[in-house]
C-alpha cells in the first residue's frame, strides 16, 4: 500500500472489524508491500494474486491440500451465527 488514503481506510476497515469482535480478511492482495503492510496493522488473513490466481474447483482442493491444510490448526467456528437465526431474532426485534 503506497497510497496514504489507502492506508487509512484499511486501517479504519480491521479497527472497527476488532472493536466488533470480527476477523477481518483483506482482499486483492497483490504485493509483498501490501501483505507487510496488513500484517502490521493486524490483518494476518488475506486472499489475492499475491497467494494465487483464481482456480477451478479442483485446482483448488489441490492447492488447500499442499499449501494451508497441512498447515491449518482447528477451525474456530465460535462467533458463527446461523443466517436464518440472525435474521429471524432481528426481525423479532424491529417489532
């Protein structure tokens, strides 16, 4: 990220993703300056041309097999919220 207005808006995006309990994952990613730059602003999580150009399907299995699941520890799946659930409880609530 070279572009200081840039900055400043993913800087914004991953502190109000934080504030709110979320994870944030930077998207179009396509140099090593952007990725140090996510890193230190404390956005580990990233996808983009930098990690790999789009695959198919099968590509893909291939690619998460030789690259992150061998890697990967267990997923944290404790913030997941149904959709349908999120939705019903809000409708509930705008009554």
């Amino acid at each position: 990220m070279t572009d200081p207005v840039d900055a400043e808006i993913a800087t914004a995006v991953i502190r109000l993703s934080s504030a709110l309990g979320m994870q944030t994952i930077a998207e179009g990613v396509e140099t090593d300056a952007q990725r140090r730059m996510l890193v230190q602003l404390g956005c580990p999580l990233m996808q983009g041309y930098l990690t790999a150009r789009p695959l198919t399907a099968t590509d893909f299995v291939t690619f998460w097999d030789h690259n992150v699941a061998s890697t990967a520890g267990p997923v944290d799946d404790s913030n997941v919220t149904d959709l349908k659930d999120h939705r019903s409880s809000r409708h509930q609530q705008s009554r």
